[in-house]
C-alpha cells in the first residue's frame, strides 16, 4: 500500500472515532477507546491488551480495566447520520 493511502485510513479511523467522543464523558476512556482501536488495526503480532497497551504507552490493567467497565451513552445518531458522507463511506467503499 502506498503510504498516502495509509495516511488516508488514518484520518479516517480518527474521524470515525471521533463519532464516539460524546459517549464517555471524561478524555481517559476516549482516549483508551482510540488506543485499543488502533492496536486492533495495527500491525502487532498479538492483539491482546497486553500488547496493545504496551505498544500504545498505556499500562495494560489501566486498558483493561477500561474495557471491561467503561461507562459508555449511546452515540448521538445525529452525529453518526452526519459522519456517514464524509467518513463512513470512503471507509466502507460506498460510492454515493
């Protein structure tokens, strides 16, 4: 893969992320939220926590902990409707 379509994906992950910002009401899970997607989506080995975590700079009980008792609201689908065009879309391969 070429690295502009990379960086592409990217971008797109963070955007698609960002349609969740408002279901944790502090930055910590949100941030622990993007940090567990992007190990999932990376190119580690084991995709467990403890190497995500690791990997991600995060102690791995704190990621842990986060996924098994992060309180999450339902996102906005106001915001997902919104997001769909401009994120989902490319990400899915939808042509409009």
């Amino acid at each position: 893969m070429e690295a502009k379509v990379i960086a592409g994906m990217g971008r797109r992950l963070k955007l698609f992320l960002g349609i969740f910002r408002d279901c944790f009401g502090r930055s910590e899970p949100r941030e622990h939220l993007e940090s567990y997607v992007h190990g999932q989506v990376s190119n580690l080995h084991r995709k467990s926590v403890e190497p995500i975590a690791l990997e991600m700079g995060t102690p791995p009980r704190t990621l842990q902990e986060f996924l098994e008792s992060a309180k999450c609201r339902p996102p906005d689908i106001g915001g997902v409707n919104r997001a769909f065009p401009e994120v989902l879309r490319p990400a899915l391969r939808i042509r409009s």
